[in-house]
C-alpha cells in the first residue's frame, strides 16, 4: 500500500489541537480520511519528535501506525504509555492501526510485550486480547484501509471539539450517512446525491425494517405543502437504487402495493 507524508495542516475550526500521526510516512487512506475530514493532523518521525513539536494546548489523539512495521508501533505505543524516561503530561488517547493480516500477529505480540511488563502471563494476554480486542498499550484500535467515516467514529471518542458536538452519524452495512455534512458513503465511496435524495434515503435509514407508504414519505420527506404525487417517491427510489450501485440497491426494497423499506425487517425469517 502506498504511503504518503503529511503537508502542513490547514488552520481548522473543528479542534483547538491537531493530531499526531507516528511515524512520518502515513497509510494513504489516512491521509485521504484526514483530509477529507478538514481535521489538523501533523506527523513526528519519532517518540522524541512527537514532544518536541507538541503544540502549546497539546496533541488532540495520537495515531501510531503499525502497516509497516507492527513491532515498531507496538514498542511506541510501549514507550507512549510506559515511559523510561520523563512521563508526558496528560497524554492523549493513543490509537494503533494495523492490516487485517496483522491482527494474529498483534495478539502475539501483545502477549510477549504484557509478559515483559510483569502484568497477565502470555498466555493470559493473548487471550483477553483475543476476546475483546483491547489492551492497555492503546486505548482503541483501527483496521486499514480506512475512510472518513470509520475514523470520525473513533475520534469522536477522544477528541474535544470546540463549540461542536462529535459528527453524528448513521450506519447500516456498506452505508454510512454523515448528518453535519450531508454525505452518504458506500464502502469508501462517496455518493452524488441531490439534497432530496439524501433526505429521502436519510428518513428511510434512520428507520431500518419499517415501511412507508409512499403518502408518508411524501408528507415526511417533501413536506405537508408539497403537492406532488406519489410517482415523486419512486423516482427517488429508483435514482437512490442506480447510485447505491446493483450490489447494494436491495437496501431499499419495495413492499408490494404499500410502499417502501430500508434494510432487513426485524421479524424477517
């Protein structure tokens, strides 16, 4: 996978501290992620860099990438949060991000590095690891590839926003819909859709399993005042499912002779 180091981050509204990537040479699809965010981020070649240049209000969150070596993150996020030498003052939330392929390695990893910190035997941290997939070397950790999407979610769990409340964001399988910024993603696809076609596959969305009759969603969706007919509703539906793409336009499925649902009802056999 290629890597990409950081450009100098845009001043930003949405957090008083940028974050830390370690090391300087960043998965692209964080960088992407970051970018497309708008949050500031800046990157430190090592553990000795990241205190140096820590900005006066401190770092927002520390990412510690491990795609290229995991060893080497696991021993910063190792030193990050058992220091040899001078502590850090009130350390940020440390966040590890690793390939799927890596994830039976870690738990090696982790179990060797708990053994030499005197705390669980090996095998007892391997296992703990294994059940819940936490550990006091970091406190959350991400697969990549990655998207906006999927890290917005974990920072939301760390980083103080000023003024602002953590991006609210709904989630169905491959569909994620952004509500500050009105976006709807598949995978790690950013869909084209017009204001009403995100408003109708929002309504459905945050609705997954119920149905709604195409008078309901013209009154929800379009307004009490609109005074266009039912056809409306699936011209929208059928626009929604060409964008969803043939893989996943089963999202919004049609109820016969009453009108339409969003995901698996819950009732279904």
């Amino acid at each position: 996978m290629k890597s990409i180091s950081s450009p100098k981050p845009a001043p930003s509204a949405k957090s008083a501290s940028p974050l830390c990537c370690i090391p300087q040479q960043l998965p692209q699809s964080l960088a992407i992620a970051l970018q497309q965010l708008g949050q500031p981020w800046m990157t430190a070649k090592d553990i000795n860099d990241l205190s140096t240049n820590a900005p006066r209000s401190g770092w927002a969150c520390i990412l510690v990438s491990g795609e290229n070596s995991l060893e080497e993150a696991v021993e910063i996020c190792k030193e990050l949060k058992y220091p040899s030498l001078e502590p850090f003052e009130a350390l940020p939330a440390v966040i590890l991000l690793i390939k799927q392929e890596q994830l039976e390695c870690l738990t090696k990893t982790l179990a060797k590095t708990s053994s030499e910190l005197g705390e669980d035997s090996a095998t007892e941290a391997e296992d703990n690891f294994g059940r819940d997939l936490t550990t006091d070397l970091f406190d959350d950790f991400c697969l990549l590839p990655t998207t906006s999407f999927e890290i917005s979610l974990r920072l939301a769990r760390f980083v103080s926003h000023k003024g602002t409340k953590p991006p609210e964001i709904i989630e169905y399988g491959p569909l994620s819909l952004n509500l500050d910024t009105y976006q709807a993603m598949v995978l790690d696809e950013v869909l084209d859709l017009t204001y009403m076609e995100y408003e109708l596959l929002r309504f459905l969305a945050s609705k997954p399993g119920r149905v709604f009759t195409r008078d309901v969603l013209l009154t929800q969706v379009w307004g009490y005042d609109y005074y266009g007919g039912a056809r409306t509703v699936d011209v929208h539906v059928r626009r929604l499912r060409a964008k969803l793409g043939e893989e996943y336009a089963y999202l919004i499925q049609t109820v016969r002779s009453i009108g339409y649902r969003f995901g698996t009802p819950r009732w279904s056999g």
